[in-house]
C-alpha cells in the first residue's frame, strides 16, 4: 500500500468516525512515521540511549575518546559483530568489562552479570578512606591502607586513603613524593604486613 494510499484512508477514518477515529487514526499515523525511520536507520544507532548521558553506539573495536567509558553492550549489533554504547565518565557510572578506566577515577564495585552478561565495574572519584577494587588504579597522592579478601563481590577489596604521616600502607602501595615508609607490622593490612608512612 503507497503512503499516499494510506495516509487518504486514515483521514477519511477521522471525517467518519468523529474524535475517537481522530485519536486512533493520530495513532496509527505516529506508528506508521516511526516504522518508516526505524527502518531507514542502522542497527547501532537504533539502540536505546543508554543511561541517559551523550553518547553514541560505537562497532567492537571502535577507539574510545579520552575521557569516554563503555557502559552497553548489544551483542546484535553492528550486523553480529557486537556494538558498544560509549559515553563521558562521571562519578558513580557504571561500565562494561574492557572499557578504559578515565585517569582520576578508581574502581569502587563489581556485578559478575552486568552489561548483558560481561561484567560491569562502577568509577567513581577517589575520596579519603574509600574502599575500590583489586586491580583498580591508586590515584596520585593515596595509599593503598587496608584489605578485605572478600570485597567487592569476591575480587578483593584494598581501602584508599590521602597520604599522611601515621598511617599504615599495605604491600605495593605507591609511595608519595614527600614520604617514606619505615617500620613493618606483619599484623597490619588484614595479615598482609604494613609500613608505618613517616615524612621523607
């Protein structure tokens, strides 16, 4: 049926019918348009919008703009080779398993299911005393102070804190420019040993 065809027996429907044909008719008009766009549009950027931020549908294997993360993950997409919604980072987002992780952030939660199936990690800003997980990066001028084996769903988690004199450091955490870790506690960090951090 031709467009024209269409759209001259929906409008007859609206003079016969009074406004209960006018809704209906207004309906299936909107349908008709949104179908027509639809298929005029390819399959990444048919995808929903995310959470809600500027982003944009990317095919596997596109390269993520500085400062971006990927928080979808649509294995149909880009004709079966599987296409990634990518967006600015902020704090508290939650992204896909391989998705960078932006200088400045670090790594505070971990869901075995998420981003259909994956895996999802959240970033967030760091902040005194916050807990992140195995693997996340030490944000400059933060030691790593304290360790729980089964954090973060089971990937381990070690607590950040600011540098300062007094504090205990557990093994591999970076040293600030300024300190120097002195006197060993096999007890400290939850049984893994820890440095008392002192000024250089």
């Amino acid at each position: 049926m031709s467009d024209r065809h269409l759209w001259k027996r929906l409008t007859t429907a609206v003079v016969r019918r009074g406004v209960g044909a006018t809704l209906g008719a207004l309906a299936l008009i909107a349908a008709f348009v949104l179908a027509g766009t639809a298929a005029g549009t390819s399959s990444a950027a048919a995808q929903p919008a995310g959470w809600g931020g500027p982003g944009k549908w990317a095919c596997s294997g596109a390269p993520v703009q500085s400062g971006w993360v990927i928080t979808l993950y649509d294995r149909t997409g880009c004709n079966g080779s599987g296409s990634w919604y990518q967006e600015p980072v902020k704090d508290g987002i939650w992204t896909c398993s391989g998705s960078p992780i932006v200088p400045g952030y670090v790594i505070t939660d971990h869901i075995q299911t998420g981003c259909t199936g994956i895996g999802s990690w959240r970033h967030n800003l760091p902040k005194d005393g916050i807990w992140t997980c195995g693997g996340s990066p030490v944000v400059s001028g933060y030691v790593i102070t304290d360790y729980i084996r089964n954090g973060c769903n089971g990937v381990g988690a070690w607590r950040h804190n600011l540098a300062r004199v007094g504090l205990w450091t557990c093994p591999g955490s970076p040293i600030p420019a300024g300190f120097r870790a002195t006197t060993y506690s096999a007890g400290g960090c939850s049984g893994l040993g820890a440095w008392a951090l002192l000024r250089a």
